[in-house]
C-alpha cells in the first residue's frame, strides 16, 4: 500500500522521549536520533497512544505523521471528529477550508483531503500497533493487550467508515489485501475477546493513577458493546442481545456515572472542563485521550473541541467573571450547532435568544443544554457567517477550584473518548431493538438515569427515535452522531429526516445511500491493485 505517509521505518525517528506514566500525558517533545537511540518498548508503546492525541514529533506545532495535508488539521481526533460531526444534524463549520464544505454538504469523494489524511492517519496508527506487537509482544502480557485492544480500535474507525479496507497485522513491504467488512468485524470482535483477561480489571481512576488513559477490560467491553450495536449495519446480522450484554458489564462496572456538581458546575458540565481528570468526573471517563497545556499540546484534541466554537468578544462562559471565554486565549469561529440540535432541547421552537449557556439550561430544563445564543440567530442562512446558528459552549478549560490551566492557549482537559454513560444508551436502544421498537422498563431507566444526571425530567417510555435524540442530547460534539444516524436509517438513502444544509440544501435533502461509507482514497487505489473502490464512488 502506497500512502503519503512518512517515516514509517525506522520507527525510532517518530518516537519522542516520553516517562512511562500516563502514556501522553508527561510527553516531553524532544526527538531521539535514530542513529543512537533504539526504541525501547514503553516508548514504542507511548507513541502508539500518543498519535491520538498528538499530530506528530514536537507538539503542536511539529513534524506530522502524515504528509498530504496540514500538520494542525491532521490529528487522529481532529478528522475522526470531523467526519462524524461535520456530516451531520448536531454541528455547522464556517470556514472554507479545503474539505470542510465536503463534510458539512455531504458531498466527499475520493479525492476528499481530510478523509484521505484520516485514512493514512489510522493506517499510521496501525502500523506502530503492528511494530510493538511485532518487536515487544512477550514483552510485558497487560501491554500487549493494551496495543491490541488501541489496534483494534483503529480497525473499528476503518470499518465504520470505510467497510472493506486494506488488513495488515505485520510490518511488511508486500501490497495489503483488501479484508471484506465481516472480515474486519470478525476481527475486531476476536481481538477484543481474546484480549479481555488479559486486560486490568475495569476501576475508575483519574490523572494520579498510572492506568488513566491506558484501556481496561471496560474499554474492551464498551468497544465491544459499539461493535454489536452496529452489527446490523456492518455485517447484516443484528447482534441486539451481546450489545446490551456487552452494556450491561460497563453498566455494572466499578466506574460511576457523574452526578454531584461543584458550586455552579453542573456534574454534566464537569466532564468535559480542564481538571476532569482530577474531579469526581473522572470516574465515568473510561478512556481518555490526555492532554496538558504544557507537555502535551495539539490542534487537533481538546483545543479543537474547545476552541473551534468560540468567539471570544461575544462568549463568556465563566459562571462569576465576565471576563473569561471558555479558559483559554484561543477562539476560532468555526463551528456552530445547527438548529435541528437545538431543537432537540426546544422542539418547540422556542430556545431563549441573546443568553448564555446558563440561561438556555434553565430555559430548556436540561444541563446538557450548553448554547450560547449572545447575538446570534438559531439558523444558518449565510453559512459564512459565524453568528448564523447557536454556538455551544460544552467543552471548556475551566477549573472547578477556579485555578488557571497550565497554559493561556493549550488545554489541559482530557478528551473523554469513551464514558460509562455510553453504555447506558447502547443498553436502552438494544433492548428496545429486541423488544419491538419501545424502551423496555429497564432501558427506561437506564436513560432516565442520564436524564435525572442533566436535571431533565423522567419520562414514562421511549421510542427508538426518541432513543436517537438521546444519543444526540447527551453526546453531541462527541464523535458518535454519523454512525447513530446510519445505525437509525436516518443519514444516507431515502430517509425522511432532514436537517439544515444536508445535501448541500438549506432545508436538506436526502443523498445518496452510498455515502454511508467513505471512498477509499484515489491514491491508496493507484498505488494498490488489490483494492476495489466503495460503490458510488
């Protein structure tokens, strides 16, 4: 396979010095020679997790792991959440660079840049799997389950997004074959399986404890139960009971869903602000990718997420002192929610104009409701315009104790990549899946449970697509939403669901089906005659 990847091998020159704590978290950004320097297994393991989190050798600013596209733009979680959240009804991006219009219109192709560089990113991700387990599998058994479990998770991406793709479980220079969708689910679901004793028990932890950002058997769990839920759509076969299975061990797991908040944040609010790896929220973040505005720093993590919404003469987010942002000094004016987001908080109609986020969760009777409204309108009819559309104000470096972040710019909030409170909704929809299509009494209050957390009020059933717009209220902005849409039948094909600018449409139109999966890149096709492109493409 011939990407634009560079420095594959020798995988020394791509290893930075890193103390094995917390696997990115104590990142120190200096390269090792590799004319000097082997690589020894915890940094060959470090660096496997740290391209999750970082965009290549010497922080944000530094050398990427894939060519072909802006060092800034290319970071693992930047373009995973891009694809999932730029496609769909949660999140509007008002910049014209190339390939966000792609994403926010429905209309990628094969030459999309930032699916190719996602593409060539998780293939990266892959290979340092691939180095370890060849190099350093009988190094230490917990580790090695750890790398197959972060592998595993990389397929997962290529099967949700692409289907039938390139399968490589060894460092080589021959050509890959091209694996069929099954055989990929097949694969992640006897990894995560054969890996699952292997793995340290599930306990909650947080930023103090050496396995906080590294996976435990409930991560395999919960990638287990994501990997059944969709089953249907990946292989044909639905897998409703192992989904709830699955949910149901994370559910009953030592972590613990978040619910008291401290002084004005809300429990809800605390998962995604810049201690939720020292507060009470970190015992439902079951797998974080870590972060530190001093030692680990990228465009593409948690100051995406926080920065990407943000106007900062217009949004104060601080509870007590109008003078703060969001906890940091950076504000981009890219994304907003769409309406129908906002909607699912106001069905009504009727969400609150010219307020913060306090005033809209008070208005919508919802924690979750995180929208900031301050001289702006619900709709996106000039899509170059920021304040065309709500902006959301949920991800935050913010303190609880009030202290400042390491950095004025980089955050120190931990990306919560995985949360207990997943499981719940996978638990909910199974069920209800197995049941005819209504929540049955313990889905009911399971999703209650989330609901009583956010202080909105139970409900007495639920629908599968009331279920949906679950999914949608309590993990917007998180990187699930185009795979929940395609599960639902609501993304591609003839569906009757619509949102604002689906399709490239301002009141939406439907595409076609075929976009429920991704073109593999032109290039990957020309330089590999194995590979057969995805219909429609």
């Amino acid at each position: 396979m011939k990407t634009s990847i560079k420095h594959i091998i020798p995988v020394a020159a791509l290893l930075l010095v890193m103390g094995f704590t917390s696997c990115t978290k104590d990142l120190d950004v200096t390269p090792i020679d590799p004319n000097y320097v082997e690589p020894t297994p915890e940094q060959l393991y470090n660096k496997c997790f740290a391209t999750m989190a970082t965009a290549g050798n010497d922080a944000a600013d530094g050398d990427s792991d894939v060519d072909g596209i802006d060092g800034g733009t290319s970071g693992y979680f930047r373009q995973m959440w891009n694809e999932q959240e730029l496609t769909t009804d949660e999140v509007f991006c008002a910049w014209g660079d190339e390939g966000i219009s792609g994403f926010c219109y429905n209309t990628y192709d094969a030459s999309h840049p930032m699916l190719r560089g996602f593409y060539y990113r998780l293939y990266v991700a892959i290979t340092f799997c691939n180095q370890y387990l060849q190099e350093y599998s009988s190094y230490n058994p917990q580790m090695t389950a750890e790398i197959r479990w972060l592998r595993a998770f990389h397929y997962y991406q290529l099967v949700d997004g692409w289907g039938s793709v390139p399968f490589v479980t060894s460092i080589s220079s021959e050509k890959p074959q091209q694996a069929s969708r099954n055989e990929i689910y097949s694969f992640i679901e006897s990894e995560l399986l054969d890996i699952e004793s292997q793995l340290a028990d599930a306990k909650a932890k947080n930023s103090s404890d050496s396995m906080w950002g590294r996976p435990d058997r409930a991560a395999a769990w919960l990638l287990l139960a994501r990997l059944y839920l969709n089953a249907e759509v990946y292989t044909g076969t639905a897998q409703w009971a192992k989904a709830a299975e699955y949910a149901n061990k994370v559910m009953n797991s030592a972590y613990q869903l978040n619910t008291k908040g401290v002084g004005a944040w809300t429990a809800y609010r605390m998962l995604f602000m810049g201690d939720n790896g020292e507060t009470s929220a970190a015992n439902e973040i079951i797998f974080p990718l870590l972060q530190d505005g001093k030692r680990t720093t990228s465009w593409g993590c948690a100051l995406y997420l926080i920065a990407a919404p943000w106007k900062n003469n217009i949004m104060f987010e601080h509870p007590t002192d109008l003078t703060q942002t969001n906890g940091t000094t950076a504000g981009w004016e890219g994304h907003r929610a769409r309406p129908e987001l906002v909607k699912k908080f106001f069905p009504n109609g009727d969400a609150p104009t010219d307020v913060r986020s306090y005033d809209m969760v008070t208005a919508a009777g919802d924690d979750r409701a995180l929208f900031n409204s301050v001289q702006r309108i619900l709709d996106i009819d000039d899509v170059s315009v920021f304040e065309n559309g709500f902006g959301y104000t949920k991800f935050t470096n913010f303190k609880t104790d009030g202290s400042a972040g390491h950095d004025p710019q980089h955050p120190d909030m931990d990306v919560p990549l995985m949360r207990k409170a997943e499981a719940y909704l996978i638990y909910a929809e199974a069920t209800a899946r197995q049941g005819g299509g209504n929540a049955t009494s313990d889905g009911v209050t399971a999703l209650n449970t989330l609901r009583t957390r956010a202080h909105a009020s139970a409900k007495s059933s639920f629908t599968l697509n009331e279920i949906c717009d679950e999914w949608s209220r309590e993990f917007y902005a998180e990187g699930l939403r185009r795979t929940t849409l395609i599960r639902f039948g609501k993304f591609g094909g003839n569906t009757d669901y619509q949102w604002q600018w689906k399709g490239g449409s301002h009141d939406g139109r439907n595409f076609a089906a075929t976009r429920n999966l991704f073109p593999i890149p032109t290039t990957d096709l020309v330089a590999n005659e194995n590979l057969t492109q995805n219909p429609g493409y």
